[in-house]
C-alpha cells in the first residue's frame, strides 16, 4: 500500500519558509504586496479571492483587492493594470478567472507586467518555461514538482506520464519535468489506449478534470501518482484517480483534497516573492 504525498505538511513548511523570506523583505525596508483583481460575482472566484487575502496576510504578505462591475470595459481594466504595473508598492498582480465574456483574457493576461505575474501566464513568462529561463510559472505545475521533490522523490531519469495538456497544468508541467531530466510522454483526449502509456510510467500525473479516469490495472505496481484533478462529485471532491484502488499497488500517491492543491495558494505566494526579486533586478 502507498504512502501518502502529503500536501498538506508540505504547505506547512512551504509557508514557514515564505514568512521567514518576507522577514528577511521587511528587514530591508520593503513589505511585499499582493493585488488581486476580482470582475463581477462569481461566486468561486470571491471565494478564492478571499482565500489568497487569507493566506497572503498569514504570511506577512500585504494584499489588496480590487472588485469591478461585471459590466467593465476592457479598456478601464487593462487602465487599473497599468496602474497597478506602475505601481512599486505592488510586487504581485493576479486577475481571477473566468472573466466576461466581452474581455479577451489574452489582452488581459497580456497587460500585467510579467515580472508582476505571479498566474504565470504572460506571453513571456510561457516563452521562459519553454526555454529554461528565470520567470513566474503557474503554481499548479510547480506544486505537481515541489510535492515530488519535497517528499524527497528523485525526477531525474524517471519516466514521467503526464496525461492532460491543458494550459493550466499539463502544458507548463512538460517544461518543468524536463528541466528536472525526466523523460516526459504526455498524453490527452486523443491518445488511443491511455493505459498502454501510463503502465510504463515510474511517476504519473493526472491532470484532466475525470473523476476515476486512472484505474488501478493503468499502472505498474510501485507507481508514484501525482493527482492535479479536482472534480466535484455527489460525494465530494475528487481527483482524475481511482485512489482507494491505485493506492493499494503505488509506493506513492497524493491525495484529494490534501495533495496538489494544498500546495498553489503558498506558491502563489512564493511567486510573489520571486517576481520581486526579479523587479528588483531590474531596475
Ligand atoms: P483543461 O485545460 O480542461 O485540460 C484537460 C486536459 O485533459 C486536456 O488536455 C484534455 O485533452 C485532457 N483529457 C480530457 N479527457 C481525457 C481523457 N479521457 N483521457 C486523456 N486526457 C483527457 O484542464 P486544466 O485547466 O489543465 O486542469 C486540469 C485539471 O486540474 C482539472 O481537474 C482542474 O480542475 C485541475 N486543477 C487543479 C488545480 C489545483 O490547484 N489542484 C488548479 C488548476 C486546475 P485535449 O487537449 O485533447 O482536449
């Protein structure tokens, strides 16, 4: 039976870390600042939105939160981004989705500067996934690495399956597995005989939004599964895996709730701290 990839104690420590590292700001003279930009009343965005306020002031982190009409203009909120680009008392700028449908996401995510982009989804932030450089990147991959790496799991040489290339995760994930010397098979909704992929993987991710999708007989027993899924069900929230199945045949598995998730609020967090090293490099 596998042991867990417990998210939960990772964010723990993660947090720990991000409070010591918002001291060492403080001790400077700069108090980190998170912005965030809520259009219109979704409900699950107003719930996320006050989930960051929560854990940014925890943290040591100062947050503001901009609401706007449904009804806005994109031109009045690209203006508020320029504003807030503008702006050195913000070091983290985070536009909570879905928008209206009258606002192109594209220009949206395109006009906050992309050393203030703690989403990771600027044009040059994707190009720098890509290429290996220094940028923000989207937490939800990242918590997939850091929950590996930080229960001292080695991705180097590994097989790595990813299944899902959504732009959220499975997409910016390739990037950061290779960088770690996987080697990486990604798989989608096109990909005939999933299993037949995910059987030769020594680490599978889910990351597709399917309940029960991965079945206990598409892994090879010892398996480590990494479950990025998050799918809503009449018993509750769920991951892509069969997880009381898989478990009984992976070395590791991470849980949901209490795995990936548990990490991407802490590492929005740590993007905000990082995007200021990065303005602060520069001027
Ligand atoms: P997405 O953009 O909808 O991408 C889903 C991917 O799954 C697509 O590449 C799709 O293939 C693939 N897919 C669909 N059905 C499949 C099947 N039967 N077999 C294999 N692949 C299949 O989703 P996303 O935004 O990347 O999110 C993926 C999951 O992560 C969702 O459950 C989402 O809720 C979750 N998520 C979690 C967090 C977190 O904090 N833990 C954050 C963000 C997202 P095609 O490309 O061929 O359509």
């Amino acid at each position: 039976m596998a042991n867990l990839l417990d998210g939960k104690a990772i964010a723990k420590v993660l947090k720990e870390e991000i409070k010591d590292e918002v001291l060492k700001w403080k001790s400077k003279g700069v108090q980190p600042k998170l912005a965030v930009i809520l259009v219109g009343e979704d409900p699950a965005s107003v719930v996320y939105a006050r989930s960051k306020q929560k854990v940014s002031e925890n943290l040591g982190i100062s947050f503001e939160l901009h609401t706007l009409p449904s009804d806005i203009a994109e031109g009045e909120l690209i203006s508020l981004i320029e504003l807030l680009n503008d702006n050195e008392q913000i070091h983290g700028i985070m536009i909570e989705l879905p928008l209206p449908k009258h606002i192109s996401k594209e220009s949206v995510m395109s006009a906050v500067r992309s050393d203030k982009d703690v989403d990771g989804v600027h044009p040059i932030n994707r190009g720098f996934i890509m290429s290996g450089e220094e940028g923000l990147f989207p937490a939800t991959p990242q918590s997939c690495v850091e929950i590996l790496l930080r229960s001292g799991v080695e991705i180097a040489g590994k097989h790595v399956v990813i299944v899902g290339r959504g732009e959220t995760v499975g997409k910016p994930l390739v990037f950061l597995i290779l960088k770690h010397n996987a080697t990486v098979t990604i798989c989608h909704s096109k990909t005939p005989d999933l299993g037949s992929f995910t059987r030769q993987a020594d680490i599978v991710v889910a990351a597709v939004g399917k309940a029960n999708l991965i079945k206990e007989d598409m892994v090879k027993p010892g398996v480590i599964v990494v479950d990025a899924g998050i799918n809503e069900t009449p018993d509750g929230i769920c991951g892509d895996v069969d997880f009381e199945a898989v478990k009984e045949k992976a070395s590791l598995i991470s849980p949901v709730p209490g795995g990936v998730g548990s990490l991407t609020t802490a590492l929005i967090m740590k993007n905000v701290l990082k995007g200021l090293d990065l303005q602060r490099r520069n001027v």
